[in-house]
C-alpha cells in the first residue's frame, strides 16, 4: 500500500470519536467482521489508527478505499464543511430518465479530459443523493487528498450542494462536468451557503414551510386613560403588542423551526422619493447595491428582531422573503435581470 494513503487512512480514523470508530469502520466495509474483531478499540485513538492502517496493507487498500472512508466520516459530520447552493436548468421542460452509470462516466469523462491528475469518488445514498469526492491535482503534481471539494447531487432535481477546496479556480471545471453528466445547460451560484447541508436542503426542496402576510398595520388605537386606570392599561397594552408581534412574526416565519442558514446575498435597486420642488437628483435613476447578511442562525436571528425590540412587526418583507426569493432564482435573473425591489 502506497505511504500516502496509508497516512490518509491514519489521518482519518483519527478525526472520529473514539466511541464511533468501530461502527464508521462497519458502514466502511472495507475490513472483514474477522478483522475488526482483533482491533482494540479502548486503547489510544493512535494505536488504533496504526491497527486500522496494518489491516488495509493486509487488503491492499488504495486511494479508492481510502476516499471511500473519508466520504462516509463528511457524510455524517457534513456540518464541519460550507456548502453552498447551486441551480441548474435545462433548455426545455422535458423530463429525462436518469442513468447513474452514465452520470458517473460523463462526469468523470470531463473532468479527466480538462485534468489528469484527479481523483474522484462517488457514493450512493438512499435519499437519491449522489455524494462525489473530487480531489484536485496540477499537470505535475499528484491530487492532494487533503483538500478535496464536495458534490451533493439529488438526482431528477436541478438543485447540486457544493463544498468546495481552496483551490477556487477549479470550481469552473467542476460546475461543467455537472451540467454535462446530469444534461442542463446552465449552472448558477444561489448566494446561499451555511454548514447546515440539512437546512439548505429543506429551503430549496421546499420541505420548510414559510408563511408570506397578507396583512396590514393596524391604526394606533387613541381615547383618554382615567389616571386610575393608567397602569392596567398599560399592561393590557403590553400584552396586546406583544400578541400582535408573535401573531406577525407566526405569519412571516411559520410556527416551525427555521433552517439553519448562514449567508444570503441580493441586489437590491430602489428609487429615491423627494420633493420634486427640491429637485435633489439630477438623474432619475435607481440606486443599486448589493445586500449581504451573515449570521450564525441567520433566520432565526430575524425572527428574534420584533420581539427583542430591535425592530419593527412586521419586518421588511426584503428580509422575510430570502428563502422564497432563493427558490426563484432563475425566474428573476430571467425576467428582470438583477433581482430589484423598489421601495413604496
């Protein structure tokens, strides 16, 4: 066995936690039943690497097995990478029947055709995802294991979730032997990234169900207050106001929790409204700029803005309608270019 996939291997086992080596070694199924038995798994995670490493020189592991491995450890710990959402589309609306031999090879065909030096990996999941493991090289360099990019592919959908490498310049090849193996002829970044593969998933499959209001701000209610009556209606008022913000927060975000997602970016184009005596803008033309938000939890970190007081109820549906607007991605770039608002 080559020294460089033995260390990955090694390198590998290490990043798992002690208590689930045995089973990850079990999905794995590269090693017999017999030979995970003679592994000792309540010794130091370094000597059961360097057990795990002498068993696969045992079966000539290769480079194969050895991504196999690190496909299933980013499988179950996906929340350690950034994915971001890409959309295809195709040319028609015509439905194909989808051949995941000849998805493999055409994929597989490209990217060997563009680099030689590349190593690619796939694995099937029961969800219909596709999970490929592309480790990128140079025309005199060997791939580098250690900084593979990630491919999520839902077959019959346009929807790929892309962890990628350092290396940025290689994402270009990889979108094109996306489009070419799965037969669209377009690929664009959906401005949505998080290390929640799940909750990305559930926005753009549309299993997270978001309300969109309807409503309208109700009239500041007036009257005299009685001196003697101040402080109970005071707090009727409170309650009142706190009711109505759970009621609109309720009919902007739904009841459920949200998706954990952690970047979102639009353009956004508005036109200034002024006096036209004033005369302020000697153009009429829209101000355009890009909008980016960023949080650890970024929509459950705009339904907290209402009741924290930090905002207004209802909120801007400029911020409540981020997941709709990535669901329709292609329709707006289509139809009116830049995505554009324009303010009341």
């Amino acid at each position: 066995m080559d020294e460089t996939v033995a260390e990955y291997i090694r390198r590998t086992v290490l990043k798992i936690p002690r208590d689930e080596i045995k089973t990850m070694l079990e999905k794995w199924g590269f090693l017999s039943e017999a030979q995970l038995q003679t592994l000792n798994f309540h010794q130091i995670k370094d000597n059961i690497s360097q057990e795990v490493v002498h068993l696969c020189e045992e079966n000539s592991a290769g480079i194969k097995q050895a991504a196999a491995l690190d496909i299933i450890y980013n499988h179950i710990y996906q929340n350690k990478r950034m994915w971001s959402v890409y959309q295809m589309k195709k040319s028609g609306e015509e439905v194909e029947y989808f051949d995941i031999t000849e998805f493999k090879k055409k994929f597989k065909g490209r990217l060997r055709s563009a680099l030689k030096n590349v190593t690619i990996t796939f694995k099937e999941y029961e969800d219909n995802a596709i999970w490929i493991r592309v480790a990128w090289g140079t025309p005199h360099k060997k791939p580098n294991q250690y900084k593979p990019s990630y491919v999520v592919y839902h077959s019959q959908t346009p929807y790929v979730f892309i962890s990628a490498s350092v290396l940025k310049s290689n994402l270009p090849l990889l979108c094109q032997a996306l489009i070419v193996a799965s037969n669209y002829h377009d690929i664009r970044e959906m401005e949505l990234r998080s290390h929640s593969l799940n909750s990305l998933k559930d926005i753009v499959f549309k299993r997270y169900s978001q309300n969109f209001p309807t409503y309208t701000r109700k009239p500041p209610q007036g009257g005299n207050v009685e001196p003697g009556n101040a402080d109970i209606r005071i707090v009727q008022e409170n309650r009142s106001e706190k009711e109505r913000i759970h009621r609109l927060n309720q009919e902007a975000f739904g009841s459920g929790p949200q998706p954990k997602l952690e970047f979102a970016q639009y353009r956004l184009e508005t036109m200034f409204k002024s006096d036209p005596k004033m005369d302020v803008l000697e153009k009429k033309e829209p101000f355009r700029c890009l909008v980016k938000f960023s949080s650890p939890h970024l929509l459950e970190s705009l339904k907290s803005l209402a009741p924290a007081g930090m905002a207004d109820a209802p909120l801007s549906p400029l911020l409540t309608c981020i997941p709709h607007k990535a669901r329709n991605y292609f329709k707006i770039r289509e139809k009116k270019g830049p995505e554009s608002f324009v303010s009341p």
